[in-house]
C-alpha cells in the first residue's frame, strides 16, 4: 500500500463524516450523498477492490472490522436525524461516543496497514 492510499482514506473518511454532520444538521432531509452500506461508500469499494490481495494481512482485516461498525454506528445515528431526533443523533457523535472512537480506530487502522504494507517493501 502506498502513502497515497492512506491520505486517501482520511480523505475519503473525512468526506464521508462531512455529509453526515450535513445530513445530521439538517434534520436527516438532505440529498447529500452517504452511502450507509459500507460497501458501497469510497473506502468500502476499496477494500473489495484490494481483499485479495490483503486477505492475509492481520491489519486489512482490521480495517474492514473497524469500517464495518462504524457504518452501523452511522446507521443508527442517520435514523435518529431521520425520526426527527437530531439531538439525540449528535449526542451519538459526541468524543466520548462509539462514533467517535470508531473514526479515529478507522483512522488508526488505515494507518497500521500503511505501515505494514510499508514493511513488506522494505524487506
């Protein structure tokens, strides 16, 4: 994996973080584009694309964990703003919630295959 796919992951994470505070805000009646479906969403298209390739690497497989809860987590944060509950929706996206902690294990977990694909070159 290069350092390319690392910045963009963050990047395509802190999009997709961005349309959902938008979605939040605006009490779940916006079009913006947020794919639910984890593999439907930028990162999860990659991790389909790259899953062979990394079926054995012990950090892939935590990414693709670590992503597929925090799209539960989302799901259940869009059906609050949804029901009409936006308050509720952002209490769940405060620092001390799952949301918060799985976006940055995502973040964490880009960056531990980063450099463990990094490792691999090098040997």
């Amino acid at each position: 994996m290069a350092w390319d796919h690392l910045k963009l992951g963050i990047r395509a994470h802190s999009e997709w973080v961005g349309a959902l505070i938008r979605h939040v805000e605006s009490g779940g009646t916006s079009q913006v584009d947020l794919p639910l479906d984890e593999t439907q969403c930028e990162i999860g298209r990659w991790i389909a694309e790259v899953a062979r390739e990394y079926a054995q690497v012990a950090e892939f497989e935590r990414l693709r964990t670590v992503h597929s809860a925090f799209h539960d987590c989302a799901r259940t944060i869009v059906a609050r703003a949804e029901s009409g509950d936006t308050h509720g929706a952002f209490q769940l996206m405060q620092p001390d919630a799952d949301f918060a902690r799985l976006s940055m294990a995502l973040i964490m977990a880009f960056d531990a295959l980063d450099e463990q694909a990094a490792a691999d070159d090098r040997q």
